[in-house]
C-alpha cells in the first residue's frame, strides 16, 4: 500500500526460523522485488521478540543443507532486492533473527530488544554474522559477539548494528512513520541509491559466506559435537563436548 510492503514473522511463540517459515520468507521478498515497492517492513507480530533465530532441529544432517541454501537465498535477496528495507526489532533478536536485521538497510529497535548470536554455545557459529559482523562493527566486537555475548539496544546502537533505538511501545508507530515518510520519495531515486550503495557490499559479502558455509559444511555440519550440542538443548542439560 503506498509504495510499501510489509512482511511479519508470525510463528509463536518466538519466530524460531524453520525451513519452511525461511522459505516462506523468501517467496515474499521475491514478490516485493518489484518497481511498485519503496519500502520493505520486517517486522514481528509477536510479544516476545522479533525471532529467536533458526530452528536447533534444521542444524541436523538431514535438514541442514535445506536450511543453509534458504539462508543464502534470505542474505541474497535482502542484498539485491529493488527496495529500501527496513527492520522492526524487539525483544528476543537472536541468531538467524538478528542476521534478518543486518541485512536490512534501516534497523529500528525497540529498547527492550536483546540482541545476540548464542549458536556457540550449541557448538556451532552463524555464517551470515561472521562474514557481515566485522563490517559493520570491526573484528574485535564482532568476535565478541560471535562468541555469544548479548547485547542491548543501545549497545547495539553505538556499535552499528542498530539505526534507532525507540521505546518498545512506540515501535509500530515510529516505523510506520520512518515507512511512510521514505515511500514518499521518488522511487527511482530511492532504487537507484539502494543499488549503489549495496553494489559495493553485496559481492564481497555473498563472497565471504560462501567461504563461511562452506566452512560449516565442512567442519561443523558433521561434527560429533555439533550433534551433541543440538542434543544437550533439546534436553535442557549441558553439552558434553568431544572435540570432534
């Protein structure tokens, strides 16, 4: 409506981003890659958060080559598509959820937003953020973050990763705002720029997660404790890692 398209996750009880739902999110990014549309809103029709990140159970062998090709295919389109993006996050804004935000143009978060990549912990590592993260907010930070430190709004904010912190309660409006506000202006214009300006990151950063999934597959999808630590969350105990 009004030259904007909104998508919003809507999977209770925390948009955890499975195969389908991943697929699903493509095929409308897809239809919004179109001259018509200025402003693209993610969003999350949920209390508790923007997204939890991707599904544990889509990390295992059988799921797993599915679940990497729709990620790739989410960082693609998100990199190349016609209009400006925008991310509406609040709340839980984990692993493959705060990928979805890095790869948005604008990012307003609400000020109860955590954001943070825990795949560590699960004996694994999230390839978007580790071929995006440096970018935005240098090595060291980006390290820290990759190794699962979370972080809040604000934090996020002053390293990069965030545009605007607002107050949660004012989050739909405040973007409705920002949406509204930029669809008004020239398409072309605004086409123009958001090919420019991702022109320049969009090869080097597809390039390096490649590299960064290919690494995965090669390492980390096999693994003995990547296996486990999938195990040791979907029991609610700690991993016992092998180290293999």
């Amino acid at each position: 409506q009004d030259g904007i398209a909104r998508i919003t996750l809507n999977r209770p009880p925390l948009n955890v981003l499975d195969v389908e739902m991943l697929r699903r999110l493509n095929e409308a990014l897809r239809e919004c890659d179109a001259t018509s549309i200025r402003v693209v809103v993610l969003s999350s029709a949920l209390p508790r958060g923007f997204s939890a990140g991707v599904e544990v159970r889509d990390h295992r062998a059988g799921r797993l080559e599915a679940m990497l090709s729709e990620v790739r295919e989410n960082a693609r389109l998100l990199l190349t598509l016609k209009p400006l993006t925008i991310a509406a996050i609040h709340g839980s804004t984990l692993g493959g959820g705060a990928e979805i935000a890095l790869l948005c143009d604008l990012v307003l978060a609400g000020d109860d937003t955590v954001f943070g990549f825990p795949e560590i912990k699960l004996g694994a590592f999230p390839p978007v953020a580790a071929a995006g993260l440096p970018e935005i907010c240098g090595a060291p930070r980006a390290m820290r973050l990759l190794l699962g430190e979370a972080i809040t709004a604000d934090v996020a904010k002053e390293a990069g990763l965030v545009t605007q912190v607002v107050p949660a309660a004012q989050l739909t409006e405040r973007v409705d705002r920002l949406a509204t506000d930029l669809a008004a202006r020239s398409g072309v214009a605004l086409h123009a720029l958001t090919s420019a300006t991702r022109g320049q990151r969009a090869p080097a950063l597809l390039q390096r997660l490649d590299a960064a999934i290919a690494t995965y597959r090669a390492t980390v999808g096999p693994s003995r404790d990547a296996e486990e630590g999938i195990r040791a969350f979907l029991e609610k105990r700690a991993p016992a890692w092998s180290h293999r």
